[in-house]
C-alpha cells in the first residue's frame, strides 16, 4: 500500500488554487489523480460541489468547468471545493460502474483504504475533502435510459432541523422538482454518509441520457441558485425555464411508487414527465417479445400522483423499474 490519500496543494492559500486529490494504488490499479479546484475568500459557507460519480452521467462534470470558468469572479465570502470527476475510470468507459471491479461508487462510501480502486475513492473523498464541507452538492444526471426533469433530491432525515434545511437547499436550485426520494437502495450512498456527520446533502438529477445546451443551461442555472442562496454569490435566483414552463415542486415518493415490468419486454411510454395522472391512468405499454402471441401489458397508474420518471423506450427485465410516481411532500 503506498501513501495515505491528500490533496497536493493547500486549501487554506487564499483565493484560487488548484491541484490533485491523490488516490493511493492498489493491486488491482496504480494510483489516481483527481483534479481539484478551490476558491477560498475567507469566512462564510464551506461547500464542496462533485460530479461524475457515475460514468455515464456526464452533465455534471461539464457544469463543473463552466462553473470554474466564472467562480472566481464571486464577490462574496467562504469556501467552494469543485471536484469535477469523481470517477476518472468511469468516465472515461461511459459506465455507471467502474469497470476495474465492477463496483457502484455511490454504494460504496465511505470507503476502504485496502479496498479496491473503487473504494479507494470513496476513502480519499471521505478522508478529505468531505471533512471540509459542510454542504455539498453531487451533480448526477438520472442516466441514458430515463426520462426524468431537472431536480434536486435528497433521502428521508431522522433529524428533523437537517431534514428541513436540506429541503429548503433542495428547492433553492429553483429546478422544476425537488424531490424526497425514500428507497430501500442507499446502503453505502454519498449522500448518507454526508447527512449522517450532519451535513447538507443534495443530489441534483437531470435525465435523459443525451447532453444539450439547453440541458446544460438549466443545470448551471440551478447551481448558480444554489450559490446564491448559500450567500457565496451575489444576484438574483431564477427559475429556469423546462419545456416552456417556470415551475418547482417539492414531492415525495417511497419504493411502491416505482412500479416494476410484469415481463421481460420492450416498454412504450404512455405520458411524459411531470404529467398529472389519477389511478387508471396509461403510463405505458409493456411488449413482450419471447412469442408473437404474448398480448401486450398495459402499466396504469396506482393513484392520484405526479409522474416523475419514465423509461425511455428501452427493453427491460422482468421486475425492472420502468416509471416513478410521486405526492406533494408532507413533513
């Protein structure tokens, strides 16, 4: 095992600096270097911003260089940390998983220093860099076989004063949803761990799979809100505009609102994201493709609800999520 994690440079310099997260080597992978920005005027908010947790998600780390293009024309106090790719070897092979072991490092926090070069990521970010926030922001976009609007989310909190504070960061990104996702899925999240050691934790999503200039417009909209509302920039917060509308929402949805393919299949999308639909109503029309003769499955609505989630178009395994419903949030 060679050398612990650190960073390269010293983040207390004053204005603008620049250097590695060093991620020590392992059998499986000699060691990493992650690209690290800082921008630190002094007293106020300590923020770290992520992006490209997943390798496939890649609005985020393209955000995450518009964002230190301006940054550094803030005015105002504190302390921004942008790690722009959070998983090099991801990004580089267009996956969600890195492909040296396999492993999903939004499930692996917070890490092994003997782990695998997965883990060993997650241990240089717990180790270092989280340590010195006390908000953060993880920057996904939802994934290439969904249709999901721009959100901002974050997980059920046991403490109730983090869990209003959270939400209220949650719906100062201003996106058309902000969204409290209560699944069974978050064993060894990002998130978790951060909310756990008390921080403010949100994850904004935007889906899609495709990366587009108006895409990337509403999302740097978003964090500049978010910036804003932190007191780390001065300005006016707006909402961005999403297929011709200006709105937000804060929902809530729980793991019986993502409803699962009866059969393996191709899935026709009935509606489209942030459609309001009653129970009964078409979300889509599973195609199973093993006989000719296998009738094709209508998926209807369980409720009244908002449709958050749709698959697009793809071909899916019995059991698999193919839509996300949600309810205005009740605290």
């Amino acid at each position: 095992m060679s050398e612990a994690p650190h960073l390269t440079f010293d983040l207390v310099s004053p204005g603008v600096s620049m250097g590695h997260l060093f991620v020590p080597g392992g059998a499986d992978c000699g060691e990493l270097s992650l690209p690290v920005f800082s921008l630190n005027k002094g007293e106020g908010p300590r923020l770290l911003v992520t992006r490209g947790n997943h390798g496939n998600e890649l609005e985020g780390p393209l955000v995450a260089r518009q964002l230190i293009e301006w940054l550094p024309e803030a005015p105002t106090g504190g302390r921004v940390i942008v790690l722009p790719v959070l998983n090099p070897l991801a990004v580089e092979a267009w996956s969600r998983n890195t492909p040296l072991d396999g492993l999903n490092l939004n499930r692996v926090f917070p890490g092994r220093a003997d782990g695998s070069v997965t883990e060993r990521i997650g241990d240089a970010v717990s180790r270092v860099l989280l340590a010195m926030a006390d908000t953060v922001f993880d920057l996904h976009s939802f994934g290439p076989t969904w249709d999901f609007p721009p959100a901002a989310t974050t997980h059920p909190i046991a403490d109730r004063d983090l869990m209003a504070r959270t939400v209220r960061m949650a719906e100062a990104f201003k996106l058309p949803l902000a969204l409290v996702w209560d699944c069974n899925d978050t064993a060894g999240m990002f998130d978790i761990l951060a909310q756990n050691q008390g921080k403010v934790f949100v994850c904004a999503e935007f889906g899609g799979g495709t990366v587009g200039a108006d895409n990337l417009a509403i999302y740097e909209a978003g964090v500049r809100n978010e910036l804003i509302a932190l007191g780390l920039l001065e300005g006016q917060a707006e909402y961005p505009t999403f297929r011709q509308e200006k709105s937000g929402q804060t929902l809530e949805t729980h793991p019986s609102d993502e409803l699962k393919s009866p059969a393996p299949g191709i899935f026709e999308p009935g509606c489209s994201v942030l459609d309001e639909v009653k129970q009964g109503d078409l979300l889509g029309i599973l195609h199973p493709m093993e006989s000719l003769s296998s009738e094709s499955i209508d998926i209807r609505a369980p409720g009244r609800s908002l449709v958050v989630a749709i698959r697009s178009g793809a071909h899916v395994e019995m059991n698999e999520g193919i839509a996300i419903v949600a309810r205005p949030l009740k605290i």
